[in-house]
C-alpha cells in the first residue's frame, strides 16, 4: 500500500501496473483489489464490536464498494446470515448487496430491443411462384394455392 501511495516503485518502474507485473506477477486490478481489501481490513480490524474478523481477501471483496460507514453494519449483518456456520464469500456478498449504492445519478437500465430479424431475399421465391402461377392456369385449386403463398411471402415483406 506505502508502494503504491508514496509512488516508490518510481526509481525502477514508469508505473505502477509496470511494477507490480515485473514484481508480484499479478495485474493492476488484482494489486488495486489487494491494496483496497487491506484498507477495509484494518478499518474493521480496529473496531472492538466487530467480533470474528474476516479470514481472507475474498470475504472482504463484496465490502470494498460499499460506503465507509456501511461496511461495519455489512460484515455484522454477514455473521449473522451465516448463523454460526463457516462464513463464505458468498454469504457476505449477500450481506453486502442490501448496502450498495443504487446508481444514483445515472439513468435505469432500458430493456435492450429485440434485434430485427435479418431482410430474407424472397426475389426467387416470387420467382417460382410466378412459374408455378404460369404452369397451374389452368388448374384453380393450385392457382388459388398458389396466390395465398404469394400473399403470405408479401406479408414478409417482400414485393
């Protein structure tokens, strides 16, 4: 965290994602999770109230979005989800989720269209009906056929 806040890795690396794949082997965002899941870490570290501690990064993840002044309440309310059982991950997500800040200022999602249906090339289709059409003159039960095929590949969208 001293690395990254008072920019020590500068007198060997341009930048800090420079650092800490050359150095640690892991990405920015990984580094970043890190630093930040320490940070919640000693936050609730020093709290006499908080009881059982978290046990790993991952537990502490679902908390590093939340508020400052939320994620006491959030892991609290973690501990009891879980009744005396192990606490997961998963559980303090869940936890975690009745905390998080709603999109404010930014507009609801809109359901997406559907996609239109791809322009079907009905020309030779209407190609064969008109030599159908020829051929059964002389038949109406087929013609009759045949003119309602021609409607309904009109409907489509076609000529």
């Amino acid at each position: 965290m001293e690395i990254q806040k008072g920019k020590l890795y500068r007198d060997r690396y341009e930048t800090f994602e420079d650092y800490v794949k050359e150095q640690l082997d892991m990405s920015r965002s990984h580094a970043y999770n890190l630093i930040s899941s320490t940070e919640v870490f000693d936050d609730l570290s020093a709290m006499a109230d908080i009881g059982i501690k978290p046990s790993n990064e991952r537990q502490i993840r679902s908390l590093i979005a939340l508020p400052k002044d939320k994620r006491a309440t959030a892991w609290k309310g973690a501990l009891k989800l879980a009744g005396g059982k192990p606490l997961t991950a998963k559980i303090v997500h869940q936890a975690a989720a009745e905390f998080k800040p709603r999109n404010a200022g930014k507009p609801a999602k809109t359901a997406k269209k559907p996609a239109l249906a791809p322009r079907l090339n009905l020309k030779p289709a209407f190609k064969l009906i008109d030599d159908i059409e020829k051929l059964a003159s002389k038949d109406e039960r087929l013609l009759a056929k045949v003119t309602a095929l021609r409607e309904c590949l009109q409907s489509l969208g076609g000529k």
